[in-house]
C-alpha cells in the first residue's frame, strides 16, 4: 500500500447523509475513506454508498458487486460466513450495502475502510473494494465484506453515504493514497 494523505474530514451529527464533493478527481489512482464510530439513530438498518458522476446532483451509477459477511453472538453461540443474496447489486444503481444490522445502542456502530480506485479515469469502470465492522442489532458482531465496480467511464467525482433509514454520527476521513 502507498502513502495515504489526507484529503479531507466528515464529522456527521444527526446527518441524514455525508456527501462528499471534492477532492475525488485525478490527483490519485487509489482513494480510501476511513468511516469511523457510525452510529445510526435508528436500529436496524442498513450502512450503504453510490457514486456520482455529476458533482453530487445524482447518486446513481450502475453497478456489479458482491456482498458477504461473518458473524458470531455475544453469547458465544453461532457463529457463520455467508453470501447475502439480495445485498449485492446486478448492474443496478440503488446504493451498496457496507454493513447490515447496525445497532443503535450505546455499544453498537460501525467502524471500516473502503477503497476506489481511479475514479476520474474515462477509460476504465470504477473498482471498489471494502470491509466494515459492526455490532449488530441482535447482539452479535459482524464483519461485512463488498467489492465490485462501478460500471462508468466517466469520472467518479463524488460520494454519499447514508442509512437505509434515519439519521446517524460518525467521521468519514478521505485519504489519497500515492
């Protein structure tokens, strides 16, 4: 891995979304946001992004990706890795799921790491790749994995992330990784 510089910080309170509109452009090939102590106002519900194309007006590109998870019970029971059928998208433009389950209780968020690579590129479809943790709303932890691309040659300028529902708190590091 290259040196990461920072680009830019998010500090969500109470958002309904972090939208973040510069900063992603040719500079580097490979961006990487830190999402940190997320933590939604609503239990259950779904931590999930898209891309834009056009400075933020629309959040919508096409994608391909893949979606699984591992999981193990506070209890000490359970305990499995799994393909989620239905959290991964087939060319479609709704928003990538990043975490399932999140839990708002005092002990319960998200914490993880996605990458994109070459975003301003033309010529090439936008690769994606990320991992976040989270305790989940039935008390079990669950490390969530999503890869896949954004099929679009052209440039990726711009990125939401938001809850499936409700607001939530949380920073969001934007890093260009050299």
């Amino acid at each position: 891995m290259g040196i990461p510089t920072l680009i830019s910080t998010s500090t969500a309170s109470g958002a309904s979304t972090v939208s973040i509109t510069s900063g992603i452009d040719s500079t580097y090939d490979e961006y990487m946001f830190v999402l940190t102590d997320i933590g939604p106002a609503s239990d259950d519900v779904i931590w999930q992004w898209n891309m834009s194309t056009d400075s933020g007006s629309n959040y919508n590109v096409t994608k391909t990706t893949s979606y699984f998870r591992s999981n193990h019970s506070e209890s000490g029971t359970g305990g499995a890795v799994a393909y989620e059928v239905g959290s991964d998208l087939a060319q479609g433009t709704g928003f990538q799921y990043l975490a399932e389950g999140v839990g708002a209780d005092a002990d319960q968020s998200s914490a993880g790491i996605l990458h994109l690579f070459n975003p301003a590129s033309t010529t090439y479809v936008k690769h994606f790749y990320s991992r976040v943790s989270n305790a989940h709303n039935s008390n079990k932890m669950q490390d969530s994995f999503a890869a896949g691309y954004g099929n679009t040659t052209s440039a990726v300028d711009a990125v939401q992330f938001k809850m499936s529902s409700g607001n939530f708190d949380g920073v969001i590091q934007l890093f260009g990784i050299a």
